[in-house]
C-alpha cells in the first residue's frame, strides 16, 4: 500500500544537522492530509510514519487525532540525522483498520522519549510520555482545560496549584524547557527540585525583577547561589519557549530559539539529588507558577543550541516548518485500498 501523503521539512528551518530528533506534525484541514481524514480511523491508531525509503519506520506518539474535526498532534522520532542541507521528506501510512503501538512497542510512545526523563504534552502533569516518571496534581490544578501553544496546557493559580514529580533521574546533563505564559509579574517556580531535608534546591523560575526574566539558582549546604539570570523578556498573556541546560560546566538559557545567557558554573543536577520534583513549585506556599505551561520536558542530555532553535521553529509556526501533500491518486484511490496489508 502507497502512501497517503508527504510531510517535507524544510531545511532552512533547521540551523544544523541533528541526531533522533523529536519533531511535530499537527494534521489540519488543508488539502494536503486530505486523503488521511479519507482513510484513516478516528483516533489515529493506524497512522505509520516512515522514511522516504518507505522502509525505515518511524517511533510516534498520536497525542490526539480526530477525523471529523480534522486536528490532531503527532511526535515522532527521526532516527538518524535531519538534515540542515536539504529537506527531509517524511511518509504518513494509514490502512483503516491498524490499532495503536502499545506505548513500549518499537515504534510506540515510549519510543519517542528515549533521551527524556518527563514529558508532559498538557502542561506539567499530565501522563508522561517518556514512560520513566509519574506526576500527582496537587491543590486541585487538572492537566488540560485551557489552550496551549500546542494543544491543551494546564493553568496554575499562583497559590497552591502544582505536580508532583517522582521516578525522575539526572546524570550531570540535562534540559528543562517549557512553552510558559505568565499572568503576572513575580516570582515563580516553574520547576523546583528539593533533597530529602528540604535543605538543597535547584530551581528555575521567573524573577521578579519587573522584566519576567528567566533565573536559575542552587541552594547548596545552606548558601543560595544564582547561577544565571536570563535578560530577555517574558510577556505577560503571551507563550515563551524557554530552555535551560546544564551540561556540568556550563548554563544556558535560550527563549525561542535564541540564546539568552551561557555563563560557566560548576552547579548541575547532580549536585542537589533530588527526592522531591514540583512543576508550578514542590509544595503549596512556595513561589508558586501564576499562569499556563504547555509542553513541559526534561531531557537526560543538554540539548545542541541547534536542537533548541529547530524545536522553536518547529513548534512556533509547524505550516511553515514542513509542507504536506497528499500522494497522487488523491483520496478516493487511497480510501479505495482500506483494508489492505500495509508494508510493513
């Protein structure tokens, strides 16, 4: 069975070769996923990515997907290199009848996260899709229920709403980011992480400097360190993407897709060893989070200042990112053949 359309990235969006990169496809209503609405079953459960070559298939996670409604949001892992030189076609498969990859399948959820430690698609506590961590809401906040920047996010109150985190592990590398819109100016945590005492922190949160300004700071055996403070801007009622990595020397902040502050410090995770993990805080009364957070992750690696900014393009403005066409033959050829033997 051919398939049923072509998802071209544009090179020009991605500023440097990249390694298993997680994209997204957000299937709209334009013509281009035309004869996949055609085809395939509510839910998405039979959709199949794969390389150009027909025969590399591709790990996916279909997050949503809905026929009638004709949205939906897809992440998949490019194994391999996507390519800063030239684009890089992608084939959408579906044969309307196929169930969904059990989530630890080949190609199934999990798949997709295999570098991350928490992914959360609906703000910070919703299920996590890495497969290695379990989330609990906290004073009453609910995963989804306010838009995102890509889907649902979940909305905090800036009182008592949190998650929190377990399961989670860091080496001495690692990546937070975070579609972010504040509510109002102050200082919030956006994540924070405590030992067993309560005595040492790492935290990342918004200051309270008048700017909504990203700040990371460690506090080790009693003495509160900054490690950094970003100087672009958060704007309040709007969605930032924020990323901060550790990679043991150095810190660093980007917001969307362009690098804020790298200062060298010898504070990483490793040196807090957390038991205890908040999205929005880690308990009520803490700088807790006023506002919404969409596409919360924790990477096990300090993502390529390249990765970053591909990952902005990508999420930012996905129709100008990659163009979908549908294949020759058009729908009704496609919904002719459902039922057939995909290849597999």
């Amino acid at each position: 069975m051919a398939h049923v359309a072509t998802i071209t990235i544009d090179h020009t969006k991605v500023p440097g070769d990249l390694t298993d990169y997680v994209g997204l496809i957000v299937p709209d209503g334009s013509a281009g996923y035309s004869a996949l609405y055609a085809l395939c079953l509510e839910g998405g459960g039979d959709i199949r990515l794969f390389k150009s070559d027909d025969t590399t298939e591709l790990a996916r996670e279909i997050v949503s997907f809905s026929v009638s409604a004709e949205t939906g949001e897809i992440h998949y892992r490019y194994a391999g290199t996507l390519s800063s030189s030239v684009d890089t076609p992608i084939h959408v498969y579906a044969d309307g009848s196929s169930s969904d990859y059990a989530v630890g399948a080949t190609y199934g959820r999990n798949a997709v996260w295999d570098d991350f430690a928490f992914v959360s698609h609906e703000g910070g506590g919703g299920t996590d899709s890495s497969g290695n961590a379990t989330s609990a809401a906290q004073g009453g906040v609910t995963s989804g229920g306010v838009t995102g920047k890509i889907g649902d996010a979940t909305d905090y109150d800036g009182s008592n709403d949190f998650f929190r985190v377990s399961g989670m592990t860091f080496a001495s590398s690692g990546t937070i980011s975070a579609w972010l819109k504040p509510s109002s100016i102050s200082e919030q945590d956006v994540i924070t992480q405590l030992n067993s005492n309560n005595s040492d922190r790492f935290i990342v949160q918004v200051s309270n400097d008048g700017a909504d300004t990203i700040r990371i700071y460690n506090n080790i055996n009693g003495r509160n360190q900054v490690i950094e403070s970003g100087s672009a801007s958060l704007n309040n009622g709007t969605y930032s993407l924020v990323h901060v990595s550790l990679d043991g020397s150095n810190v660093l902040i980007h917001v969307d897709g362009v690098q804020d502050q790298n200062v060298s410090s010898g504070n990483n995770f490793s040196q807090i060893s957390p038991t205890t993990t908040g999205v929005g805080a880690t308990e009520a009364g803490f700088a807790n989070w006023d506002g919404d957070i969409d596409e919360f992750r924790i990477a096990n690696m300090a993502l390529s200042g390249n990765w970053r900014t591909t990952e902005y393009n990508n999420q930012n403005s996905y129709s100008t990112f990659y163009s979908v066409a549908a294949v020759a033959g058009g729908s009704a050829a496609q919904a002719a053949r459902r039922g057939a033997v995909m290849m597999m």
